[in-house]
C-alpha cells in the first residue's frame, strides 16, 4: 500500500513561492492566462426552440384569422429526467481523485482571491443576449476570470453568443436551469465572492477527509446539496437520477454503507420520532388517520393495537406499521443499507416534487426518481433473473419480496458544496444545511501543521480481506481501490 502525505491545506499556501507553482487547471480561467485547448465543462443543454421555416422555402403569413399555437412541451417523466441528468457529465462527483482536485483547484482560487477576485455584476442590470453596455463588460470579465469564457473573448461589452454560451456553462456547474440569461438565481451565484467559494472547497475538503471508503468496481453516490445520485461503474457514471433528501430541520446524514437488499413492495416502519409527533397529532385531530393511511398500530410482541385504545394525548409508545401498496410513503421499492441512521434509498407515493428544483424534502430518507431503473442497475450482477421487467411484473403482484444481494454494493452519502470532475470542471451547490459554516478552522490548520492522508489507492483481489465485505464476484478478480482521508495521527 502506497501511502501520500499532503503537507497541509491551501490557506497557508496563498502567497510567495505557492503561488509561483499553481497549475493550470482546466475550469478555472486566472487572469493573464491562457487556457490552451477546448473549454470544459458538461455538455451544453438547449431549451425548446421555436419551429423554423424548411430551407429554400419562403414563409407564409398567417391567416388573420388563425391562431398561432406553440406546442406544448414534452411532459416531464421519470425517464426524460433521468436521461437529461446522465447528459450533464459521466464524471462521478466522488471518485478516488475527487480529494487531490480539490485540493489542487483551491490553489487557482486561492490566486483569484490574492489577485482581487471577480468582479460583482449589478444585481439590477438587464443581462440577457442581444445586451450591452458596462454591466456586460463587467460579466465578460468574471466569466473569463472563472474559466467559463475563453481569455481571449473577456473584451468587449456586448452580450453575443460567447457570452450565452459561457453563462450556460456557468449555470450548468451550479446547478441551475441553462438558459443563457441572467436572472436574480444566477446574480446570485455570480456575486459569491470567491473567499466564500473557497470556504466551500476548503469544507468539501475537510468533510472527504473524514471518510473512509471503498471505491469497487460498481458503487452508488448520493451528493446531498445537488439532490443527485450516481450509479458508478467503471469509473463512469452510467445512471444519473434526482432524488429527495432530508429537510433543513431533519437532515440527511452522510455516511459510507454498503446497499444488501432490494424490497418490492416494502412496508413501512414509522420511526418512534414520527409517531410521537405527527402521528400523535394527527390522531388527536383525527382518530380515523391511521384507518385511512392503512396504518396498524403494534405492541411489544407485534400484536395489532386497537388506535382508539390509546391516550394520544400523551407520548406513544407503539410501533407503526404501514401496509405495503400505492399508498405506502416508501411507494413500492426500497433500497436496504443497514446505517446506523436507520436511513435508506426509495420510492415515495408523491414523485412531482421530482420535478422541482429544491429537492429537500423528506425526513432524511433519500427518495429516488425513477427508483426501478436504479434497482435493476443494482441487480445486474446479483441474482439471475431480476431485469427492469421481472421488477415491474413483482411489484404488480402486490407481494412483499425481500431480494438479498449476495454482492454488496458499497454506497456513500457525501455533503460536497465544492468539487471538481475529471475534466476539470468546478461545481457548486447551495450549502443548504449550512454545514460550511461550521469549518473549523483551527482544526484545518492543525491537521496542515502535522499533516494527513491522502487517498491510498491498492489494488487487492476481491476474494482478499479488504473487499470480502462489498463484493465476491464469481469469475477473475476486480480491481477496487482503497481510499482513506482520515488523520494520520
């Protein structure tokens, strides 16, 4: 095992000879560079357009007394979601060099904030293509600053395709719809000042440092503040869906796991948290809620308790179990990863918050868009014979079916505001739960004075003592890679 010693975080490495030695990183534009090749950067989303007139033929004028009607937009679906979510890169946010780019970006942002940052674009100014004038100059020079506009297009006042594009990919890498215009959203983003993009990074950093994870040939990742998660194969994110994560005030949890089981038609479990409040409550303003919620109420041996038995005014002591169906809050699919936060992947009986933007939303569960698809991805190399079809035709038989994986799949649940892809390119999110503003800074400091591990990367046969308990494939070996960020003291 091959073991590398980072000797300390880029916020003592902002001046002198450090910034002699920043390197060029693909994403990030510092002023007076050149960035040799093609931009980076995801694939660029286009919006509907309107229907044009056929090449070579004139256009007619409409009828004074037709009506122009638009088409209605394509509905938004499970599938049409999940295919433009994988279209945005086949970088996994979480790979075992998603630690060193990080770290090596904070050196390009540390020499943006050395050489006064970007500059903050008034947030009354009418930005949208075909503008003009010095709020545009002003959005030319950020953008170049940041990579999304090539340095040798950063002159100029004038809003043109350059700039369209480059907002794009500026509101793809911060997770907003990419419309090629300003609004309040992206004035927002643009006018973070890069201190604070760094106190980002600089958590992100601190918070990998904490995990211990085995990155196998197969692996999931659930990237809290972007309310994504990845199927991870081959290093290549081969499926991509939104999912639902926990409230301000309940919270997902991070946590590395492995994913044993795949229920169809799962019941559900009511927390003892749940029921000692909203339960209780609902019950005390209606004693038909669990009736109709197809809800039992269990004792101690799970003997079925009659609800009008219980003083709901006091404090409930009692399990409850919902039955399995369309009604089921875990809907019909549940993903098992014993956790010691009782938390787990699923699918819910309400799926149009899937369409919104703000995701955060359940209890500390994370529900999946598109959940079956993510469940035959899990089962490919499990037991024989559960395809996306056997799933549908199971859970249309309305039968409890608990499929045990015999090859676990390990599972992280990160809380990343700040990271880089493989490509380069830098991405941010809202820190919702605002977790950043907790950094500790001392204890940053602390850990650059006596150093910590980077990720170690070993290549072992999964038959061998570090993998037996993800997976055991049938067949030759796989290669996995061991990665530890904790302190080496």
């Amino acid at each position: 095992m091959r073991t590398f010693f980072v000797g300390g975080l880029v916020s003592t490495l902002i001046a002198g000879a450090a910034l002699a030695q920043v390197a060029q990183v693909p994403g990030v534009q510092l002023p007076g560079q050149q960035v040799p090749g093609k931009q980076t950067g995801r694939p660029r989303q286009s919006g509907p357009g309107k229907p044009g007139a056929l090449p070579g033929k004139p256009t007619l004028p409409a009828k004074p007394t037709a009506q122009t009607v638009k088409p209605s937009p394509a509905p938004s679906t499970p599938e049409s979601r999940s295919a433009a979510a994988l279209a945005l890169s086949s970088d996994p946010v979480f790979d075992d060099g998603t630690f060193l780019r990080i770290k090596q970006i904070l050196l390009s942002y540390s020499d943006i904030e050395v050489r006064g940052g970007w500059p903050i674009v008034p947030a009354d100014a009418k930005l949208a293509p075909g503008a003009s004038g010095p709020a545009v100059a002003l959005l030319r020079k950020h953008l170049a600053i940041t990579g999304d506009l090539p340095a040798n297009a950063e002159a100029g006042d004038s809003y043109d395709d350059a700039v369209t594009a480059a907002v794009k990919k500026f509101q793809l890498r911060h997770g907003l719809e990419p419309s090629g215009s300003i609004g309040a959203q992206t004035i927002k983003a643009l006018n973070v000042p890069v201190q604070d993009r760094i106190k980002q990074l600089e958590a992100s950093l601190e918070r990998l440092r904490g995990i211990d994870f085995l990155f196998a040939e197969r692996y999931v990742v659930v990237n809290i503040p972007a309310a994504f998660v990845e199927a991870v194969a081959h290093g290549t994110v081969e499926r991509r869906y939104r999912v639902i994560v926990g409230k301000i005030d309940r919270p997902s949890p991070t946590l590395t796991a492995y994913i044993t089981a795949v229920d169809l038609n799962p019941t559900w479990t009511v927390p003892l948290s749940i029921t000692k409040t909203e339960i209780a409550n609902r019950m005390r303003r209606d004693p038909s809620y669990l009736s109709r919620m197809h809800m039992r109420l269990l004792g101690a041996h799970d003997e079925e308790i009659s609800p009008s038995s219980v003083d709901w005014s006091r404090s409930p002591n009692f399990t409850v179990r919902q039955d399995a169906g369309t009604w089921n809050a875990l809907g019909n699919l549940k993903i098992d990863m014993p956790n010691p936060y009782s938390v787990y992947m699923h699918d819910t009986d309400a799926r149009k918050l899937f369409a919104d933007d703000y995701r955060f939303d359940s209890h500390g569960c994370t529900r999946v868009d598109n959940v079956r698809d993510l469940a035959a991805w899990i089962l490919q190399d499990n037991p024989p014979g559960w395809d996306r079809a056997a799933i549908d035709a199971g859970i249309a038989a309305g039968q409890t079916k608990i499929i045990n994986l015999p090859h676990k799949i390990p599972v992280a649940w990160v809380y990343l505001t700040g990271w880089v892809r493989r490509d380069g390119t830098v991405e941010f999110r809202d820190d919702v739960y605002k977790h950043d503003e907790q950094l500790d800074r001392a204890a940053l400091d602390d850990v650059a004075a006596g150093g910590f591990v980077a990720p170690v990367s070993q290549t072992v046969s999964q038959t061998g003592s570090l993998a037996a308990p993800s997976v055991a494939p049938q067949g030759p070996p796989r290669a996995v890679t061991q990665a530890s960020y904790l302190d080496s003291r």
